[in-house]
C-alpha cells in the first residue's frame, strides 16, 4: 500500500488464473475509522489459436466438419458465428456450458468444381 501526497492510494493485486474464464473477487479493507468493499471482476480470455480446415468433397457433395469449443470455465458461453465465404453454412449461434464442451458444426456445400 502506497500513500504519496494526494489522496490517491496504490493497491497491487497479483492475479495468476488457470483457465479462461470470469472470475470474481471482493477486497475488504478496514481501518479505525472506514470500511471499504471494492467489487472485482476479472475476465480472462483464452490465447486466439490459429486453425485450418481443408474439405475434400467429390463434386456437388457436402461435408461437414465437427469443431470442438471447450468451454473450462464457469460460467456458460455465447458464441455467434459468422462465416465468410461461399457455400459454407452453420448455425448463427452455439452455446457452450461451463465445463463442456460443444460442437460446432460446419457444412461445405459446393455448388461446382472448385
């Protein structure tokens, strides 16, 4: 704790967490004449991964490929898709509960030789 000349107060706080996710916290700090309650919330997101899918398909055939999205924190997730390019369809939104993990599936449906 720092107390400098004005009436402004550094508090450092450490914070190491395990897993992506939303984490809560309450500092309560006392002294002969105050309390004081600070609310902290702290989310965390996981480090962006880089993927590449390759669809083999014979012509005009889909495919679909599962995605896994695990989900290891808490607190339930919502995600919404959106997909570039031609001929690939999905759902618009997927939700992944704490703890679980969901697939996301991803359709290729070619409409020629490509």
């Amino acid at each position: 704790l720092f107390l400098g000349g004005s009436d402004t107060v550094e508090f450092p706080i450490k914070f190491t967490p395990n897993y992506a996710g939303c984490y809560h916290c309450q500092i309560l700090l006392k002294s002969s004449c105050d309390i004081r309650v600070y609310e902290i919330e702290c989310v965390v997101n996981a480090e962006q991964a880089d993927a590449e899918l390759e669809f083999l398909t014979p012509a005009y055939q889909m495919v679909t490929q599962e995605i896994p999205i695990s989900n290891m924190s808490s607190q339930d997730w919502r995600f919404e898709a959106v997909l570039e390019g031609q001929c690939f369809y999905g759902p618009p939104v997927i939700n992944v509960r704490g703890g679980e993990t969901a697939q996301y599936p991803l359709t290729f449906k070619p409409v020629a030789e490509c």
